[in-house]
C-alpha cells in the first residue's frame, strides 16, 4: 500500500461518506462550530453543507451564476464568493 498506511489496517481503508451528484465539487471546507463539511458544485450552481455525524446533506441552489467557493464566517453563516459577489448565507 502507500507509504505511511500498514496493509489490514483502519487507517487505510476508504469508505464512502457521501453519494451526491455535482458537475464540478469544489472547495471543501470544514465548519467546526456546526460539525458540517461545506463545499460548491461550481458548474451546478449549488452549495452543500454535510454533517457526517447524521449523513445529512443540505443543498441550496444558487441560480444567479456560477460559485467559486464557501467559507464558514460567522456562526451559522457561510461566505459564497461568485464572479460578481460575495454573498451571505445564514444556515439557522
């Protein structure tokens, strides 16, 4: 196996956590204070916030133009930068 992972053990096997459909997933970034992964499906227009604990996934579409990535900002909202906006999204 790859250098660092001994063959039989947990630390080298890859499970799938999330089955979702996106054109072109972006940006993964981790929310401590919600327990959530976020990340952009840039092409499809939508933003994902998935809280591996639960297996929940939340998918906000984003119509007005493409997304380049999310950041968690303030507690329960996320910065979403586009090409011609940031905007807020308050996930309460």
């Amino acid at each position: 196996g790859p250098a660092g992972y001994a063959e039989g053990t947990e630390a080298g096997v890859v499970t799938v956590a999330l089955r979702c459909k996106t054109i072109l997933g972006k940006s993964p970034a981790w929310d401590e204070d919600m327990g959530r992964l976020h990340f952009v499906d840039v092409e499809g227009r939508k933003v994902f916030s998935f809280q591996p604990e639960t297996g929940e996934c939340q998918e906000i579409h984003m119509p007005e133009e493409k997304i380049g990535c999310v950041v968690p900002y303030q507690k329960q909202r996320l910065l979403v930068a586009s090409a011609s906006c940031i905007q807020q999204i308050d996930m309460s």
